[in-house]
C-alpha cells in the first residue's frame, strides 16, 4: 500500500507538551521525570501522492506512578536507638493528667491543659 505511520510521543505539565526524545513508537513507558504530567501522541499518517496528515491527542488527567510498597517498621532495637539519638525523652502518662496504672482503650478520655489564658 505504501502508507507509514510516524509516532511522537509528548509530555508537559500543562495542556500541551514538548517532545520526548527518542520516542517514536506506538508504545511508551514513562520515566519517573515525567510523572504527574500530560501525555499526548501525535501520529502522523503517509502515503505517496498525498499530503501527510497528524492527529495529536493529549490525555486529559496527568499520569500518576504506582504507588511504592511501604517499608517494614523498624524493630524495638533500632526503634529505640532512634529516639535515643534523637533525644526524645518520655514522661509519666499522669503529667499529662492521664490516671495512673493501665489504660482501657474502650474507655475515652479527654484531658484539658489549662495555661492561665482567658
């Protein structure tokens, strides 16, 4: 038949992007760079005798990665050190008006602080 299909590829953070570099086939895979931006395609259409012809289409929400899997906690051990280097310090629940002993989660409590102000 003689007729060529041409692929472009285009990202921008806007409507209308720049062209991606190298990326002229009918599929792509986005870098992490171009996360969070529009793709579009412009396909242009060949064939001797006539003039070529390009559709662009532009998504209309920007692609978002996949999520990355979340990290393990880290073990008391290494809990601890960390909030030993950060120098926190813990203080008895009753300094900050809770009462004594055990705590039954299915019992809600609510403490005010009063600091003089009016």
């Amino acid at each position: 038949m003689g007729n060529t299909l041409t692929y472009q590829w285009t990202v921008g953070f806007g409507r209308y992007g720049g062209e991606v570099e190298g990326a002229t086939s009918i599929s792509y895979t986005l870098t992490s760079a171009e996360a969070n931006g529009s793709m579009g395609l412009a396909v242009t259409g060949s064939l001797d005798g006539f003039a070529s012809t390009t559709v662009r289409e532009f998504m209309e929400a920007s692609v978002t990665q996949p999520l990355k899997p979340a990290a393990l906690a880290p073990d008391s051990a290494a809990l601890s050190q960390y909030l030993a280097a950060a120098k926190v310090t813990f203080e008895p629940q009753t300094s900050a008006g809770l009462p004594t002993g055990a705590l039954n989660p299915k019992n809600a409590r609510t403490q005010r602080i009063s600091r003089g102000w009016k």
